[in-house]
C-alpha cells in the first residue's frame, strides 16, 4: 500500500529523533519492534491478532497501538524518526477508513513522525534480503507469491484463498491428506489422522471434513510434515507435491533477483521447504529464510534515515 499517515509528513528528521518503529500485524498476532537507526533493537512488544480484513480496522489498529506502545516502554516517541508498519490484509484499509484508525492509534501514542503502511509481503521480503527487488514466497495457512520493489508489491501469483488456490499451503497439505486417508483407510498415514481428529471409520471421517473445521484441518499439516520426516510415503508424496506446486507458483511470477522464503512451512525447517530449496538451488536460484518481519519494518523505517549504507544496516537489525 505504501501510505504514509501520521502528522508532519513532510518534515525531516529532527535532532534527537534516532529511533524507528517496525510491526508485523498478521492474523494470529501484531509484534512490534523499536530499533535505533543505526540498526540495534532497543524493544519488542507483542498484542493480538492484526489483520484488519478479518478483526476490522479499528481493533487491528487498536493491536498496532498495544504492541507498539510495550515496544516503546520508557523510550520517549519524541525520539522516532519514522515507522513503517506491514500489515495483513491491506485490502481492507483501500477506502481509507481503515488508514484513519490506524493514524489515531499512532497518535495516541504521542508519535509525530511518519508511518508507512504496507502489505505484510513487504516486510517479509525485508526481512530476508536488503535487495531493491526480488521475490517472496509465502506458505502457511494459505500461500502466495509476490514481486516486491521498494515498498511496493508489483505483482502477486495465487493467494485466492483454499477453494480457489493456496496451492502447496498448509491448509493445502491438510485437505490432501484428509483425501489420501479416506482413499488409503488401512495406511499409517490414515490412522494417524483417525487418531488426531478423533474417528475411527473413514466415513465419520468424511462427516467430520464436511464440516469444514478449518482450524483442525490447517492444525493436520505439522502432522503430515512429521510423518514425511519419518519416511511415511504418503506423506512424503503430499509434502513433496506441495513443494513443487510452490514453485510452479513462484515460477509463474517469474520475478528476477533473490527468493526469501516465509511463512510457517517455509520459514522453518519442514519437508516442504526442503523440497523448494532443493528444486531452486538445483537451479542455481539464490533463496533465503524470512527471519524477522517486525525487524524488517525496522529496517525499512530506518533505511531513508540511517547514516550506515542499507546492506549494513540489514545485517545489524536482521543477522
């Protein structure tokens, strides 16, 4: 999205202000981060879950507001330079109602200093590369890949959500495993489901999947990743599957420069993204891990302000 609210936008920064503030607002939780401009991370701070598709602005921006203020603690805002905030589900700010709420919030905590909004795509790409431009493949409930540019997502490749795409998400893996074991009742891979969700025929598992409980299903991908560790094949074959369809997807982005890899099924070390770091290295593509969205917000927020050159700056708030 790329906006900046908040007042005295077009000031510079002013002597003593030496601070900046990063947050990743996802849909489970808002983590903040405050950091000097010279790239160390003075304060964390941590609320509720930040999406304001699915919590509304106002109680996203009332997260922002919490976990910023924890970040802060006994620091004065007098001292912050600049903020950039990624959010999920950007989508929801478009009419600028949302973007009001999260100007208040920002003035509530007595900051007069920029903040930038952007997609949570941004700063994940931030904060795994200090390239102007690149790609970000996103696997975790749902998954997305995106050609990121400065703050700015160019283009974007599937994230239409599980009845639509995901392909290659953890809500992806939960639902083929779920079709494997009522195809294969009598493999482990089965019986290790019947246990998890709590049936013991396949069709009270079928009864059970129609009911869509999205939470139980998404919760069955660590499980798959398990038993692919172990060497299950049917987990293997689903985990690797979706290691594959997460490539397809990035290479239908066809975004030049590096690949950060982000989310829970790509972030961490999982069967999947063995698989995608497998197939792009066998291309000789450079991917790296995602580390830490708040910091990359931080660094983003600091980077027009810093005095050390942005690869520098990277390394301090995000090695």
């Amino acid at each position: 999205m790329g906006a900046d609210t908040g007042a005295d936008m077009g000031a510079g920064m002013r002597a003593g202000m030496n601070l900046v503030v990063g947050v990743d607002a996802g849909g489970t939780a808002t983590k903040a981060v405050v950091a000097t401009v010279d790239g160390e991370i003075v304060g964390r701070g941590q609320a509720g879950a930040g999406n304001p598709l699915t919590t509304g602005p106002s109680r996203a921006a009332a997260a922002m507001g919490e976990a910023v203020r924890a970040a802060l603690g006994e620091l004065p805002p007098q001292r912050v330079a600049r903020g950039v905030l990624g959010v999920a589900g950007t989508s929801a700010l478009t009419n600028g109602d949302g973007l009001t709420a999260y100007g208040k919030a920002w003035k509530a905590l007595d900051l007069d200093c920029p903040m930038v909004v952007v997609g949570d795509v941004v700063t994940a790409f931030a904060a795994g590369s200090p390239a102007a431009e690149g790609a970000v493949l996103i696997a975790g409930t749902g998954a997305i890949a995106a050609q990121v540019r400065g703050e700015e997502v160019v283009r974007t490749v599937d994230g239409h959500g599980w009845l639509l795409g995901d392909l290659g998400s953890g809500r992806w893996i939960g639902l083929a495993a779920l079709r494997c074991a009522v195809r294969k009742w009598s493999s482990p891979l089965a019986a290790a489901i019947a246990a998890r969700v709590g049936v013991s025929t396949s069709d009270a598992l079928i009864g059970w999947a129609q009911a869509l409980p999205f939470a139980e299903i998404d919760a069955l991908a660590p499980l798959v990743c398990a038993l692919a560790r172990d060497a299950d094949p049917d987990a293997r074959a689903i985990t690797s599957t979706a290691a594959a369809e997460l490539v397809r997807t990035l290479d239908e982005l066809g975004a030049g420069g590096p690949v950060v890899l982000a989310g829970g099924l790509l972030a961490a070390g999982t069967p999947v993204r063995d698989g995608v770091r497998a197939i792009l290295r066998g291309r000789g593509v450079d991917c790296v891990p995602s580390r830490d969205p708040a910091a990359g917000a931080a660094w983003l927020a600091a980077r027009p302000v810093a005095d050390l050159p942005p690869v520098s700056l990277h390394r301090s708030l995000l090695s």
